[in-house]
C-alpha cells in the first residue's frame, strides 16, 4: 500500500520512519475508512464542508481551515510538545522522570484507560450519524461534522497510542474500537451514555455540553499521566475538545433566546405553540443529560481510581496545582452518603475519593453554562430559572443506584417517582415534539424556527457563508 504518510497522516511522531507502526495502519487505516462509511455522518460524502485541520501542534497549523469532502478529510496524530525533564507529580512514583515507555507494572491498566477512552470517539460518532439529515442550519451542520472529524481524530490518537506501545494486544484492541458499536445489543460500546441515542439537535447540544464536558475531565486527568505519550496526546485533545463544549453551550444558549424571544414577542409561556423549544423542556433534556453524563465519573469511592493515582497513570484536574501532598495516603475527602432519609456528606479516604473529586471540580464547570443561559433569561424579564439537579437525581452507578432523588435532592419511593418522573425527565410526548421540529434549512444565514442565530459565524466567516456545498 503506498502511503505518503507526511501529506496523508498530518503527525509529529515520525510516523515516515516508524516501519513497524505503518504495517499496522495499514491494516488498521482501510478498517477505519469501512467504519466511517458504514457508521461516520450518513449522505455525508459528497459535501464540501468548511472544516478545521489540524496538521501540527503549533499555533499557525492546528487551526487550518477550508472547504473539504469528508473523504479526503486527513486524520493526523499529534503528541503535544515534549516538556524537558518532566517529572511524575503524584503516586508512589512521584518525583522521578516521566516514563517514555509503558512502566510494565501498570500495563495492564494503561491499556484499560487507554481503550475505554478510544472507545468513546467513535461511539459518539455513531450517535450522532443521521443528524445531518435535520440540521438547522449550515452553519450547524457544519459544526457537527467538526465535531465528528474531530472524535475520528481522537480514536486515531488512541489507536496510536495502542499500535505505538502495546504490540500484539494493542492491535487487536484498536480493531476491536471499530467492531463494537453504539447501541448494538450483542457489541454495545464500553459505557453506558454512550449506546444511548442522539436522535435530535436539542439532545446533541446537550451531549457535547455534559458529556463532551466528561471527556474533557477524563482527558485532563490524563493529561496529568506519568506515561509521557498519553499525556501528551491528551494535552493536544484537550485543544479540539474545547470546540465540542462551545458547541454545546452556545446551542443551548440559542435556544433557550429564541424561547425567550417566543415569549416576548407573543406575550405567552405556551412557546410551543410557535415552534419554539419551551423551557420547562430546556429542563428537562438538561436533568437527563446531566444525570448520565455524571455517572461516566464511576463509583464514588474506587479501588481502580486509587490504583491509577497510587501508580502515577491516571492523575486528578490540574494535579500540580493542588495544594496537597500528591500521594494522599494519610488525606480525606467529603463524598456523598445516604443516611436514613438524608443525603449527607462524610468524610472517606482521599486516594478512593478521586472520582468524586473529579466530578466535584465537572459541577462547578458545568454551572458556568446554566449562569451564561440564565443571564439570556433574565435579560429577557422571564421568571424562570434553570438549575442542575441533584447529584442523586436518576443515577445508575454507585452510592445512587437504585435509588430514587428528585431534583431538590430529597429521597423518593417507587410510587412517587413513578408519579413525578415525568415532570423532570423527558416523556415519550416531550421527545415527539422535539423530533417534529426537526427538519434541514439548507439555505445559507436562514435558521429553524426553534433556534436563534449565533452571534458571530465561524472563522470570521458571515453568517451566510455557505459553510456547507452540496455537490
């Protein structure tokens, strides 16, 4: 197979010198082109879409922008640059140089961390796949194919990190990323969140809010891995991922302004009535995407977390900032408890904490949105308020599972929640209408009548850029 592994293959990893790792892409690399046009963004491939590639690490080309079919888009592999004498900041190890090759005692578990987050790439792309058929606009049917060039990229980075440093049993594992998919009921993807569906807009801006916002704490923590090629190729993620959450957050933003313009210009709450997303519904969608995005953050008290913390290979948010010791053996932490009919807090062993931590520091992030939405309401002269649940509220794992919160917090039986649910939770109503309003707007600077034009277009491109060319 001849390969111009330079031009084809953006990448700083001597990727044109590396025999061994080219004979595995070019095993690995048809599979994928199969997967992205079996499973990848459908009637895609005949569009000319304005796209973002990246084709080195530095500021002048990670950010190159033109018109490309989604075909000839190059996935490259980028390691951030390489920071002299890094050290490992926390662990047992902490204090000596960072290892440029898997430490063979925490093999095992690298791979584990490396696969489950390479499994979340293409999984979302999956979910994703059909939402081109109705999006409200180009200029967000161009983002969502960002979006999706940049999770395949993110599988390819993880997939270099399994060919590079795992031999053998990292081929078989990168094969194994494109064998299982979201939602099969016989090959479901590794995390629940991910086999559920994303079956219109509202959902998607909720999951690259919440739960793209889960891969950003997920890759940060990496980032702060002592196995230098991991942190490296997260630090480099972490650049792309950022555009996901705008993504996100500046879609909910949108419809939750035009709900309020609804409102105002109509003099009603019934914001249904005129083709508008109502805020009760904003709610909703936000309590459900929120609650499962908040079990991708485990058990509150983990062995594997402590594990990965004590070797070195899987760190917290911005670790060296800190204040602590880095090695926790004697620290605590509060976690979240269940007492009678009380959720309370208690204090637990801060190394078995680190999940809870984690998702401590992902609440606070995610209420910087809900401020930035509230602010548009108010601006607007609605009483009304979004709020993030309770921790507890419709969880499936750990402390919570099985048991019943509402979003206040309080502690439900069946029969209530049963009663209630429907209240907080989209119903099978709510989901119909939302699929109803969906339908394509094609024409460049014209938006769907249910969400508000953003406040800039992209790249310094107009609004009416034709950010999409149907071919």
């Amino acid at each position: 197979m001849n390969i111009d592994y330079k031009e084809s293959i953006p990448n700083n990893v001597n990727l044109e010198e590396d025999r061994r790792l080219q004979r595995a892409l070019e095993k690995w690399r048809p599979m994928f082109f199969d997967w992205w046009r079996d499973m990848g963004p459908s009637d895609s491939a005949d569009m000319d879409i304005y796209l973002r590639t990246a084709i080195s690490v530095e500021p002048s080309g990670w950010a190159n922008f033109d018109h490309v079919r989604m075909p000839d888009y190059r996935w490259g592999i980028f390691l951030a640059p390489a920071e002299d004498g890094r050290k490992i900041n926390f662990g047992m190890h902490k204090g000596r140089p960072a290892w440029q090759q898997v430490p063979g005692e925490g093999r095992a578990e690298l791979r584990r961390l490396i696969v489950t987050q390479g499994d979340t790439e293409p999984a979302s792309v999956e979910q994703q796949r059909k939402l081109g058929k109705t999006a409200p606009s180009l200029y967000d049917l161009r983002n969502l194919f960002q979006v999706n060039v940049e999770e395949g990229r993110h599988l390819w980075a993880m997939v270099y990190l399994l060919h590079a440093h795992f031999g053998r049993d990292g081929r078989e594992e990168a094969e194994a990323l494109l064998e299982r998919h979201s939602g099969d009921p016989d090959k479901p993807r590794i995390l629940d969140a991910f086999n559920e569906e994303t079956p219109e807009w509202l959902s998607f801006f909720m999951f690259t809010y919440f739960t793209d916002r889960d891969g950003k704490y997920q890759l940060a923590a990496l980032a702060e891995s002592g196995f230098d090629p991991l942190s490296r190729t997260c630090r480099f993620m972490l650049t792309e991922e950022a555009h996901h959450m705008f993504v996100g957050e500046t879609g909910i933003g949108r419809v939750v302004k035009r709900a309020c313009e609804i409102m105002s210009e109509q003099k009603t709450g019934e914001v249904r009535k005129f083709g508008g997303i109502d805020l009760p519904t904003v709610q909703k969608y936000l309590n459900f995407h929120y609650s499962v995005s908040m079990d991708l953050f485990g058990q509150e008290l983990s062995t594997n977390a402590a594990n990965y913390y004590t070797m070195g290979i899987k760190g917290r948010y911005r670790e060296t900032e800190i204040e602590d010791d880095h090695v926790l053996i004697e620290d605590s932490y509060r976690v979240p408890e269940i007492r009678g009919n009380s959720i309370v807090t208690v204090d637990a062993p801060a190394l078995k904490s680190i999940n809870v931590r984690l998702r401590d520091d992902y609440v606070v992030d995610c209420q910087r949105g809900l401020d930035k939405w509230n602010k548009i309401i108010r601006n607007a002269g609605i009483d009304f308020e979004l709020k993030l649940p309770d921790q507890g509220f419709n969880r499936t794992i750990g402390t919570f599972a099985g048991v019943e919160v509402s979003p206040a917090g309080k502690l439900l039986d069946a029969d209530e929640w049963n009663r209630l649910q429907g209240d907080w939770l989209p119903t099978e109503d709510d989901k119909a209408f939302i699929k109803s309003l969906m339908g394509p707007v094609t024409e460049p600077g014209k938006f769907a009548g249910w969400i508000a034009p953003p406040a800039k277009g992209i790249y310094g491109q107009p609004l009416d850029f034709e950010y999409v060319r149907f071919n």
